[in-house]
C-alpha cells in the first residue's frame, strides 16, 4: 500500500487541530521513544544487511500491534526525495530520517497519529502524536506499542542503564515527551526567559519549530524532557505535564494582560501581519510563520473574527516548500515559490 | 515680526518640493558659508555681553543685505523649545542650534531658502537651501549675501589659511555645500558602496537625514565636501556638482534596471509599506521615513499613480514629533504621538 502524496498536503495535519484541549497554546505534543534490537550494532554502525534484517523483522511484527493494525509499512527507499520531504514538513518523519543512505522503514498509522521509524537514530522510533495538550492518551499508546513490540523483538536493555540507544542522550527510558507550544504573549511581554527558567529535575530542553539546533520563529518553541535517565518514566511525565500547565497558564495571563493594559499594541502587530499579507507578491515559508504566529493570537484574542483557525493551522504546514510545490502540482524555484505561496496565502484567508 | 508656527507646519518646506529639477534623486541642496567677527572670541569662548553685541551687529547688519530685504529677525531666546525644535526639523537651523544658552540670533527670508544663525558655533552661518539640483543659483545667492555683509562686519581672515572658524575643519573657505539624496534603488541592489567610493579631490562627506553622526534611514543621504581648506570654492563646487550629477545618473539606472528586470521585488517592498500603512495603529517618526522611501521610489516608478508626490514630500516634515504635535494642537506622549501620526499619514495618503 501506498500513500497518496497528492491528496495527503491537502489534509490537516492531526498535530494541528484547533479544537484540540489547550490548543490555544499548546498546539500538540508528543511522545517518543528509543529502542534497539539486542546484540546487534547501532543503525550508524551496522551493515546494511543487518539493517535490511531489523527492516524485515519490523514489516513481520507490526500488524500485531494494537494500534497498527492497519498501519502502512512505508519503504522509505522506495519514496521520492519530495516525499521524504512532506513527511518530514508534516512532523512525520525527524528531518534527520530523510534520505538516509541504508535501508530505512516506516510505519505510519491510518491517522498519522502513531509511527515507527525504522533505522532512524536507534533501530526504532516509537511515535505517538497529538493536538493539543493529551499526553496521557499519547503515552498510553506508546507504552503499549512499546509492550507489544518488546514481547516480539528482543530489545537492548541493561539492567543497570535501562534501554540502550546509540545516542547516550537517550539511554535509560529512552522518553521525549515534547509539547509544542505558541508563546507569543510571552514573548511580546519579554516574560519567556523568567517562564522557562522553571524547570523540573528531569530538566527542560527549548528549541524552535524546526527542532534541534533551529531558530525560534514565529514564538513556536518545542519543550521536552532534558534527562532520560535517573528518572521513571510517569516522573519525565509529570515533571513535564507540570511545566506544561505552569505555562499554558502564564500565557493566558499574558493574553489578557495584553488585551486589557496594551491592545494598541497587539492591535498593531496583528493588523501590520494583515496589512502585508493582503498586500505583498512575495513570501518565503520562514516568514509565514511569524504571520502564522500573529495572526493566530488575533484569533485567539478576538481581534480577527473572519479568519478560519483551522485554515490558518493548516497553512502552517501547506506553505512549507514541498507541501507548496506539491499544491501547486510543479516543481519550482524559490522566487516562484515564494511568488505562488502568497498567492495561495491570500487565496486561504479572508482578511 | 514673528513666524507664524501654527501655519508654518503645514507649509511644504522650500527644501521638498516634488517638482523642483532632479528632484527624482535629489530632494535639496545647500550651499553653508561659516564666517567670523574678526579680532573676537568663537561664541564656545566668548562672554555674553560679546554675543549679545554680534547679535546687535548683525540685527542692524542683515536688512541692507540683497535677498534679506524682507527677511525676520528673530531672538531665539524669545522662541519656546518646541519652535526651537520645528525649526530644527524643517532644516531651517542646525540641531546644535536648539535652545542654546547664550544670546543666540536668526535671520530667515520670506521664502524660507535664505538664513542666517548668529552665534551657532561659529559666529555667523549663512545657509542658502533649494529643492531639487541647483547648486548655481544658490551659490551666487549665498557668495553675494557673504560679500554684502562682509563690507559691513569685519570678517575674521588669515591670508595664509582663509577664514577662520572655531572648528578647524570648516577653515580656509569656510563652505560646505551638500545635496541631500534619496537613493533607495541603489541601496536595494547594494550598490552604494562602491558609487560613493568615486570620491572627488575635494572629499566627500555621506551622513544620515539627522545631520553629523546619525544613522542612514529611508535611504536618504546627505553628501557633502568634505574638505574646506586647500580647494577654491570654485572647484569644491565643480567637485560636488559632478559627484552629484554621476550619483543621480547611476541611481535612475538601478531605478530603470529593478522595473525591468526585478519587478517583482521592486512591487514587492512598495506594496509590503502600503499594506502597513493602510492597517498599522503606530507609528514613530523614524519608521515613516522608510516608508516614505519606498512610496518615493513606487511614485517615481509608476506604481503608485493615487499618491500624490507633494503630500508624501510634506509628510516628510509634518510626521517629525514636533510638527505632528502641532497639527494636532496638542502636547501628546510619545505612544499618543505614533498613534496620531499613524492616523494623520493615513488621512493624507490615497493607496
């Protein structure tokens, strides 16, 4: 089976519905884990006939899994460079899965909810993904994926370390429990660093939209766990939970403020974003984010009754380069791109 | 007599008129004599009872002078800060020249074009001021104010070094005489650098709209000798008016070469300013001044046919803080202020 690239840039992505709890800040979160296969080397290690083997084992197991039963087993071989691409602007794929040169697998739930990377970092990824702020059904999936592939496959574990995963970053749980979150409040008020400044004892780690290494655009920042040893999983869970409401909180509060004490201001930034999208010929992916991100407080603070949320959340993805490429069903280079994403931005949005 | 300031701010200065010849490039150009009183102290030496007596000297001097037979007199110590200030920003006196505290004079035409500070840092400075390319006219305008009134002030003068002034780079012929240039297709394609490298014998100065040490906003450029000592006034302006006349050629060709061959961005950055001019609620002074930058260049290259050049020009002017404070016949805060503005430029501008 096969996925249709065609028609999949015109879904919602499901990390991105609007009417998710919380997802007034939090936009989705996730839970990921790490896992290898017993006795055998590491992805960046192994021969490509092992890898092929582990990529055998994995399309064997997976249809026994609650959850996957109707899974597709992708051959990431098979897809095209776009189409590593989509899945990667779409948060299906880590932007270091694409196009890996040795045999690399994907499992890919009929929602896009729940994945497996295959030869990823470790030898799997466990994926589990979801709007808004619902860890707890997100890692009761995990877990159980986890469990049920774990009395298939023979997983590497010490007893003394806990799973054990090429990146030392990752051994012991092998949990990331992230959540993506919309503080543009926040940061209007220059409040972040005192926010994030909180943190738990299994740590916090903060990067931007692109994930690691990446710039924070658009106020969107990825929080996860920092530490995935010396803690239980349900503690990673709860430290993380915690910060979580700790600043959903905090940039409600901020909202308001902002609305009560300083509305010209947040007037004029959210009506500027409109002014030059109603406007402009030409717009790059990285800048429609911070348009994203200003139009999204409007909405969300009541100065911007017309636009559609879900539109909007869905142009956060749509306008990426292979998503746009793909909408506009041609290749084309980055002035045309830019030229054509505009194009369609006004096309999606009544101002 | 006294200026009217209430009328005043909505006068177009002298200096911005759309229509004056090169007025395309260049917005104005000024034609600056510094002179002395001989055998007495620069005004940062000498006592007040001396200013007080160059000041007499000059008030009783002035209205035998060609031009300045209708001019005013005014006693800037009778002048409030705030007139002080609008002064400044119609470039009628220097910023240093704003609520000094030692008797300080002013001479200025019924037209505006045609001044005279008394006791700025040096003791007489005669500012000669024009729209558009017109170095001659003003030229012989101030050379024929300086003559007049040397016959009757005694003039500060060495043989060997030429006049003398209280700062050494004004020495020798004691003139400055600078064009004030708008010059954003050149910026646009990043090539001022090496257009303001072609420097003539006579040196070339390139500051900022704000005069000595400010920052380049808008695109807008105010060249000038940078030498006084060692050149004849003659080939300081033979200098200068070439410098000019390849400058002005050099940018209608960015101008002809952004329509021709990249359109797109061109529209692009003049339309981006329309829509934040259209949707904005804030707006300081220092921003306008981009924006005018950019309305100037679509004006000029046809893609804003309903903006009127002269109304653009004026807001030039009319948006500095104190002029927009009396348009509005109030003192306002700073945020006040930027509001107002924002909606004074919008009541002007058809998009």
């Amino acid at each position: 089976m096969a996925l249709d690239f065609d028609n999949l840039v015109f879904k919602s992505p499901p990390w991105l519905n609007c009417k998710a709890p919380d997802s007034d800040v939090v936009l989705s979160c996730r839970v990921r884990l790490a896992r290898n296969l017993r006795d055998t080397p590491f992805p960046n290690r192994a021969a490509n006939t092992v890898l092929q083997q582990i990529f055998r084992q994995v399309e064997t197991a997976y249809s026994s899994v609650d959850f996957l039963e109707n899974a597709l087993f992708l051959d990431m071989g098979d897809l095209s460079n776009t189409e590593h691409q989509i899945l990667a602007e779409r948060h299906v794929i880590s932007p270091e899965f694409v196009m890996k040169k040795i045999p690399t697998g994907l499992v890919l739930d009929e929602t896009d909810r729940l994945s497996l990377m295959v030869n990823e970092e470790d030898h799997l990824r466990i994926q589990a993904l979801e709007s808004g702020f619902r860890l707890e059904e997100l890692w009761d999936r995990a877990e159980q994926i986890d469990r049920q592939l774990g009395s298939v496959l023979e997983y590497a574990f010490s007893e003394e370390l806990g799973f054990l995963t090429a990146c030392p970053t990752n051994t012991g749980t092998g949990l990331r429990v992230s959540f993506f979150v919309h503080l543009p409040a926040l940061a209007m008020m220059e409040r972040l660093d005192s926010v994030l400044r909180n943190k738990p004892p299994s740590g916090l780690s903060v990067r931007g939209f692109y994930g690691e290494g990446s710039d924070v655009v658009g106020h969107l920042y990825q929080i996860s766990n920092q530490f995935t040893l010396g803690w239980t999983e349900w503690r990673i869970l709860e430290d993380i939970e915690e910060t979580a409401v700790e600043i959903i909180e905090q940039e409600r509060a901020a909202r308001q403020e902002l609305l009560e004490e300083d509305r010209i201001h947040l007037e004029n930034r959210v009506f500027r974003s409109i002014g030059i999208l109603e406007r402009a010929k030409i717009m790059s992916s990285y800048e429609f984010i911070e348009h994203f991100s200003t139009l999204k407080l409007g909405i969300l603070t009541g100065l911007l009754p017309k636009i559609d949320h879900q539109t909007l959340n869905d142009l956060l993805v749509q306008t990426q380069p292979e998503h746009i490429q793909k909408i506009a069903g041609r290749g084309m280079k980055p002035l045309e791109r830019d030229i054509f994403r505009m194009e369609f931005i006004r096309s999606r949005l009544n101002f």
